[in-house]
C-alpha cells in the first residue's frame, strides 16, 4: 500500500493556559489512497512546539486504545524545551474511525500506521525529534527506527515485543502461572468461542490486574482506553485478534529481530517485574541493539510510567537529556 502526505494541513486549535504547559490540539489530514476518502489525525501537544526544539513524540499501545494514557509522560518533557506530543492512532480514539474496514487484515498493517506518524511529522514540520513507544506503540516506533530517518535521535522502547511468537509465549507461559480456576475460565471461553462471556472476561481481568496494570482501582485514563477498544474494536480484533494470549490478525508473524541492527539511535528499552512483556520478548533487542540500554523497574508490571512513576520517569528523562 503506497501512501502519501496529503497538500494540505487542517488544524483545529485549542490553546489554553495549562500551567505550566502551554497546550494545543486539532487534527492533521491523512491521505490514504487506497481508501478513497479523506481521514484525520488527532493530535497534542503539551508544550510549545518550535523549529529549533526537539520533542518527543510518544506512540500508544494496543493497536486499538488511544493516547490519553501516555499524556503523563509530559513529566519527562516538563521544564524542557521540547513538549511532548501524542496522537490517537487511525481507527482509534478521536481520530477517523473505520468500523467497515473490521477483519481487512491486507488493510491493517503496520505500513499504514508508518504512513501516519510520517504524516504527522511531516505536517507538523518537525526537523529532529525523540521517539518514545509503549506495548504495539514500541514496536511502530522500532520499526520506524529502522529505516534510521535523519531527524530521530533518542528511541524508548517500554515494555515491547522484539517479535509477537515471542509475545505469545511469553504471555502464556505467565498465563500457566496463574490459578487453576482463572486457567480453567480462559480454557473453557476459547474452546467454546465464548469470550465474550462474564467468566472469561473476569479471567481476563485478573491476569490484567496482575501482569497489564497493579494499581487498583486502575487509573482513569488506562480505564478509558478499554472503553475506546469496547466502542470500536476494529483495530484491535483486526490487527491482534481475541485476546492477549491468542493472535490471530495481520500482526501474527510480525517481527522486527533480522533488523534491529538497524536501529542506529541510542535506545532504552524498558521493562516491568511484573510484565506481560517477559525478559525473552525483549532479548532480541538486548542483543542486538548496537546502542541499546534496559532498564527494569521491578514494582511494575506493563505499565510501569504509572506504577513506578517517579522513577519512570526520572529515567526516561535522563536518557533523553543528560
């Protein structure tokens, strides 16, 4: 699939004092030409965007949630020059939903979402930037590290796949850890093609609240990231499939181990003790990173910017500015 940036840019823009953080939204045209029609990008940036500053732009997981839950990082970016900005990925969130698209698995594929995040870069007129990728959001990022664009600097790699094989049998090698009765629930609802009923779901909370996110009740803005994937699953279903421990769509096979060597920018990548990302699902990278560095906050499961937030973010911050 060819894309292309589309002539024109629309921004929608909202500013407001947010002490200490100047704040800006709207939406960037994004041309797909196999689609036949135009779609928009939704955007934030929490900061003041110049020509002469380096932001960092972060990528949210899923694929199918939104980037409300990585606003936090403007921690890291607070105080410096550069703001940060987020985006709701195409089919997610505010951005263009296309619910006529569900199961088009030659339609969802990551050159889609590769084509975006240039778009936005290119729109935005960014000349140099710093990359910071959660979960799938990690694994666009790496990618996109790979083909070494000029303007990438820093790459922060938290708690991504090097391939999802990997993924799969690191999630389910925890899964066999879990209690007999959450074990027999998740066995039960996929023999039966029932997972959507209240037993599974249950089954599925639980491995969450011990390897996704540890605080309890969980934090609103991951919450609403679960609604948005309830509302249109589109991206999810398509692209991952059922469930954690099952991948069925267009990112099944995906990889990234034959080209990591590519990646030329200093990389950290990081991890929970408590992660449904395992220490094997991220090996590849260890290995062959040639300016790789991991961190592992041991309090943390997948979501360690809100478990261990302080220190997250300490150590993102370091790695980017020091």
């Amino acid at each position: 699939m060819l894309l292309r940036a589309a002539p024109a840019c629309i921004l929608v823009l909202s500013l407001f004092t947010m002490a200490p953080a100047r704040v800006a939204e709207g939406f960037i045209d994004f041309e797909i030409p196999a689609l036949g029609k135009a779609t928009k990008t939704w955007y934030k940036i929490i900061g003041e965007l110049k020509p002469d500053v380096r932001p960092l732009i972060a990528l949210h997981g899923g694929p199918g949630i939104y980037s409300g839950y990585l606003e936090i990082l403007s921690d890291v970016t607070k105080g410096r020059p550069g703001p940060l900005i987020v985006y709701d990925q195409i089919g997610n969130g505010r951005s263009t939903h296309l619910p006529e698209k569900r199961g088009d698995t030659t339609f969802w594929t990551e050159h889609l979402f590769l084509g975006e995040l240039n778009n936005l870069i290119t729109k935005l007129g960014i000349r140099e930037y710093d990359l910071f990728g959660h979960s799938w959001g990690g694994m666009l990022g790496a990618r996109h590290a790979s083909h070494q664009p000029p303007g990438l600097k820093h790459l922060v790699l938290m708690s991504t796949p090097a391939s999802m094989p990997l993924w799969v049998a690191g999630v389910n090698s925890l899964r066999d850890k879990l209690p007999g009765v959450i074990q027999d629930a998740l066995d039960k609802g996929e023999k039966n093609g029932t997972e959507d009923s209240q037993e599974y779901q249950d089954a599925v909370v639980f491995f969450y609240s011990r390897h996704l996110i540890r605080i309890d009740p969980i934090p609103e803005a991951i919450a609403k990231g679960f609604e948005w994937i309830a509302t249109d699953p589109t991206v999810y279903l398509t692209m991952n499939g059922p469930n954690e421990f099952t991948i069925t769509g267009s990112l099944k096979t995906w990889t990234i181990i034959n080209k990591i060597h590519k990646i030329a920018v200093p990389t950290l990548v990081t991890t929970g003790g408590y992660d449904e990302a395992v220490d094997t699902t991220v090996a590849p990278f260890l290995e062959k990173l040639p300016q790789g560095k991991w961190v592992k906050f041991q309090n943390s499961s997948h979501m360690a910017h809100y478990e261990e937030r302080a220190m997250f973010m300490k150590t993102v911050g370091n790695f980017l500015y020091s």
